[in-house]
C-alpha cells in the first residue's frame, strides 16, 4: 500500500500519483471482485450448473483440430485435393447434408480449386502485393560459405 501512495510532482507542481495505471488496475479488479465477475470459475455453485470450458475458442478445441487431425492423416495430397478434403469433411459434419448425388454437383472440384489458385496467382504477379509458392528467399540465399551477398534481384 505504502508504494502504491507514492507521489510524484508533475511538470505544473501538481501532486500525482506516481503509479497511476497499477492504481487504475487496482481499481478494476476490486470492481470485477465486488461483482462477482472475477475468478467465477472457482464458484462451487457455478460448477454445479454447468462444465467450465478449457478454453473460450470452442473452435480451436472441436473443428479445427479435428480437421488438422484428418489432413494430417492423408499427408502427401495435393494443395487442391487438401482443400476438397476440408470441403467434404465441413459437408459431411454439417447438421443436414445433402444426399451424394446432390453434394456431388455443388461440391468444388479439384480443376475449379486450381482454377482459382490459378486466377489469385495471376492477379498476385500483377500486383506484386503478396507472393506465391517459390517466391520466397531460399535458405542457401541467406547461408553460403564464402559470406558474400549477390543480391536477390
């Protein structure tokens, strides 16, 4: 308490604080502690009622790593097959996915998926604004023996 009392003179001889913003987040957690909105997770009453997440990305923690899972097990397919793969698996969790035949015509195909990488490849080199696969400097660039620089131009 003693150091938080502390005071400093300002430029205009006003007496201040000197730490204003640790004073500011004292303030706030006695706020969040007198509402009861702090540490809620260690509520025995709250516990009772429902689980307490791990985390509050329910994303991260079900679909995400779910389809890391599935692309990590079919490593070696292709960029697009890898997309298609994503496509199908999002469909095939959906709450009411269509029947195949129908999937089947609204589905992207790995020509349409290459197209569009072909046409954001394009429009990439036009612009110059974010580079594309094979465009970035090269380790062997950056590390050779005899330490001199021959420019990446």
């Amino acid at each position: 308490q003693k150091f938080l009392e502390e005071m400093t003179i300002d430029e205009n001889g006003k007496k201040r604080p000197t730490h204003e913003r640790l004073l500011k987040a004292e303030r706030e957690l006695l706020k969040l502690i007198r509402e009861r909105t702090l540490f809620t997770y260690l509520d025995e009453e709250l516990k009772d009622d429902f689980s307490v997440p791990s985390t509050n990305n329910r994303i991260e923690g079900s679909v995400n790593s779910r389809l890391r899972e599935m692309l990590r097990n079919h490593r070696g397919l292709s960029i697009e097959r890898r997309i298609k793969a994503v496509y199908w698996w999002c469909y095939m969790h959906s709450p009411e996915p269509l029947p195949l035949s129908e999937i089947v015509k609204v589905m992207p195909t790995e020509q349409s998926i290459a197209a569009i990488y072909q046409r954001m490849n394009e429009k990439n080199r036009l612009e110059k604004s974010l580079s594309i696969w094979g465009d970035a400097i090269v380790w062997s660039d950056l590390h050779k023996m005899d330490r001199t620089f021959d420019g990446w131009d």
